[in-house]
C-alpha cells in the first residue's frame, strides 16, 4: 500500500519556516487531514526557537479552495449539521493558533483564494499575493456561512462594506483589486512571487524577536480598545522589550556600524 501524501510540507529556510498546502488536484481544499497536518505543524513552529517568520503557500495552480465539502459533508453530500460544526471549529481553532503565533506569518496566495482560504489568510500577519491569484469568500454560492473568520475578520481588515459586496456575490477578485480593497500589501508577478516572498521574509527575519513579537501582540491588543489604553500598552510593551538584550545590541550595533546580531526569540521570551 501506498503511503498517504502529506497535505502539508514544512520546509525551514534558515530562520524562515515555510508551510506549503499540498493537495493540488483538489486545489488545496481543506479536509480534515490537512486540517490536522497544518494545526502540528503550527503548534510546531510556535514552540521553535529557531523559526523567526512563517510563510504560508501552497501547490499546484490554488492556494486554498475552501473546504474540500466532500471529505466534510460525506461522498453523498448529505448535510450533518454536527459534522459540518465540528470541522468548523477545528478550522477555527488552529486559524486561531496561527494568529496567535508570536513570530510574523506571510500568507502568499500562489493563485485561487476563496471562502476557507481567504479566512486562512486572514488569520496572517502580511499577505502577498501573485498577480495570477484570484480571491473572494463564496460561501453564499453554496448556501453556506463562513465559520472561521470569513463574517468576524474581514470587515476588520478591509471595512464592513467592502466584506458585504465579496460575501453577498461570492465572485472572485483580482489581486489587483485586493490590493486596492488593502486585502493584499504587494502583488508580485509570478516569475518572481518566491524570490520575493523568500527576500522579504529574510529581511524581516534578521530583526529582534522580541520587538516583533511584541509590537505584533501590541497591535493585536490594541486595535479594540481605546487610544489610551492603546498608548498604555505600548509603553507596557517597551518595559518588557528593555529587559531584553536587543536594545543594547541595536544600540551598540548602531554606534559600531554594524548589523545588529540578536538573540533568539525563545531567550527573549519570558
């Protein structure tokens, strides 16, 4: 018997981890292998010391189609209510785990992009896109409703009209338009998508942990509360930053003339 294809291939690039979705022919549809793939290989990643950035990609000519409803919904397609709930919060649950991850993550949709997908996404730091990706949710093209970001999400990062118009259609966009909606930061032609993503994703790699983590923990807190409390965590933020050796080493660095040379992200880490 032929051993099962991983659904998902980790690849560490020095302090980069790349995450590549690797269901092609189904267009990297979301089962629950997959699902159960990704969430180790997350909670992987987060308990490295040596992993500074995670991209997340895929296979073949789709970043992630949405749910494989098949493999969810049974090979007759009869709706289970429970079954269908219960994948949705799996999916939930690691989309979390992902966000929650105390190192930059880098969607970089490779092509489709819609409903399971998009809220994979979403859950990302940065998204970068290739001029080639197409994007939207969909779910109202099955009569469905997203379950994990796709109604709490979106709004938030592209303002409730923009979401309504991509929710109430279910069409897909260019990544030119995402990039105009601020879906998207960059779109890359594809002969460079990799090389761009790999460059920016180094450059990115090479800073404190500890600033990174805690200026992403310090947006993320803040985007919901008040400009004070905003302004309050910050400087919580930066008492904790500067029992950290990184401000000495930018510091010297800076006056030595040099690149700064820091520490890993778990001796950073309180």
């Amino acid at each position: 018997m032929t051993a099962a294809q991983p659904a998902v291939l980790r690849e560490d690039r020095g302090p980069v981890t790349w995450l590549t979705l690797n269901r092609p022919d189904a267009m990297n549809a979301l089962d629950p292998q997959l699902l159960d793939e990704f969430d180790s290989y997350v909670r992987a990643v987060g308990d490295d010391p040596s992993v500074r950035v995670v991209v997340i990609t895929a296979t073949g000519r789709a970043f992630c189609a949405g749910a494989d409803l098949k493999a969810v919904l049974g090979t007759r397609g009869d709706l289970d209510p429970a079954r269908l709930l219960d994948f949705e919060q799996r999916a939930q649950a690691t989309f979390a785990r992902l966000a929650d991850l105390p190192k930059p993550t880098i969607a970089a949709l490779n092509g489709v992009t819609m409903a399971g997908g998009l809220e994979l996404a979403l859950h990302c730091d940065l998204v970068v896109a290739s001029s080639r990706a197409r994007i939207g949710d969909g779910h109202t093209n099955y009569g469905l409703l997203p379950g994990a970001g796709g109604a709490a999400r979106l709004p938030r990062v592209i303002g409730p009209t923009r979401a309504k118009y991509l929710a109430f259609t279910g069409e897909l966009i260019s990544a030119e338009q995402a990039l105009t909606m601020g879906l998207v930061v960059e779109v890359l032609p594809p002969e460079d998508f990799r090389s761009r993503i790999e460059s920016l994703s180094s450059a990115i790699a090479v800073r404190s942990p500890s600033a990174l983590r805690l200026f992403k923990q310090t947006i993320d807190d803040g985007l919901n509360q008040p400009l004070q409390s905003a302004l309050r965590l910050e400087l919580l933020a930066t008492a904790a930053h500067l029992h950290t050796g990184d401000v000495e080493e930018g510091l010297r660095a800076f006056t030595e003339k040099r690149a700064p040379r820091f520490t890993t992200s778990e001796e950073n880490h309180d």
